[in-house]
C-alpha cells in the first residue's frame, strides 16, 4: 500500500470518470418548475462565475474560478462549447449545463449541477434529462463526465441511475480553494482545512 501526505493548503480528491456509450431510450420526462435558458456566445462571465459559485461552493468547485477573463471567455465561447441555465420564472438561473463537443464524435458533460437546496426535488432528473437530450445530437456516439469524493454524496450514484458507467479513477490534488483565496468563507465545513 503507497500512502501519500497531502501537503498543507492542497486538497485531493479521487475523480471517477463515467461515459455512456449509447443513447437512452426515452422514459417519461421529468418534471420542474424550472426553464432551460441557453446562454449564447458571449457567455456574460460575471454571471457564469456567479452560478458556478453558487451551485460548486459547497463541493469546493474551483475550475473555472481560477482562470482569467481571457481562459473562460475562450472556453465558454469556443464554437463547441454550450452553456445553458436552469432558470425559475423570474429568470434567476439555479441550475447549470456546460457540454464540450471538441472532440468528434465525444460529449463532455464539463459542469452540471444545480444550487443548495434544489437537489432531492426532481430538479436533477429533470436537468439530466435535457443535458442528454442536448450531448446526444447527430454523430456523438459517446458522452461522458466526471465526478469527484467532494460533490454532492448522491451525485455518482446518479449519474450511474442515468445510464452512465464508470471507466477510469484518477486522484487529483489542487490548492484549496478556501486557502488561496477563491473561497472567502469555508463553504464546505465536512472537509478539512489543513
């Protein structure tokens, strides 16, 4: 057995990386109160960073918080990218899809999820059901994601109620966002600062 210190401010997580290979069949829809809104190109970044936060904070979500203006205006705005906000009738976004289709044939579901309090109500199913329906257009005969030891406790086990199957483990170590600045406060109380 191979043990590894964690230096201190760093966090490490395992990554499970789950891919569908088929289109689902269609089941009945879920339901929500919730609308799809798509966010165009030019993705307005201020609000995109303000969801990310909302929705990834409490699972130290930090990948699109460390890049600059100019990373996240060329990722979210690139011609395979789409973004699309689950919204309440007011129009305030609560929910996220982010899907990459670079590479042929391949959909990365990069970031999904919605905010503290919308899980465990259908909102998620009824999320998921639109993010397939979107990765699975003409040509792409795989979509996959990712998921890590720090989101949401329920979140493998629902992407694999989804359809998706796990095929790779990988662990990742990063700063903490909580020591570096990213997270003012400790948005994530069951994990540790050391």
């Amino acid at each position: 057995m191979a043990i590894t210190v964690v230096p201190r401010g760093q966090l490490a997580t395992i990554v499970t990386c789950l891919e569908m290979r088929a289109r689902p069949v269609p089941a009945v829809p879920a339901r929500s109160a919730l609308r799809l809104a798509r966010w165009p190109a030019p993705v307005d970044l201020a609000a995109y960073r303000a969801l990310f936060r909302r929705i990834g904070a409490p699972w130290l979500w930090r990948g699109r918080l460390v890049q600059d203006d100019a990373a996240l205006s060329a990722a979210l705005n690139a011609q395979t990218c789409e973004v699309r906000a689950a919204t309440r009738r007011d129009g305030t976004a609560m929910g996220l899809i982010e899907l990459d289709f670079a590479e042929p044939g391949t959909c990365e579901i990069v970031y999904f999820g919605l905010e503290p309090g919308m899980t465990g109500r259908g909102h998620g199913r009824w999320l998921m059901d639109h993010a397939l329906r979107l990765a699975w257009r003409d040509g792409v005969q795989r979509v996959w994601l990712h998921s890590c030891d720090l989101d949401h406790p329920a979140a493998l086990a629902f992407y694999q109620r989804a359809g998706f199957t796990p095929f790779e483990r990988w662990v990742e170590l990063y700063p903490d966002p909580r020591v570096d600045g990213i997270y003012a406060d400790n948005p994530a109380p069951q994990v540790p600062i050391i």
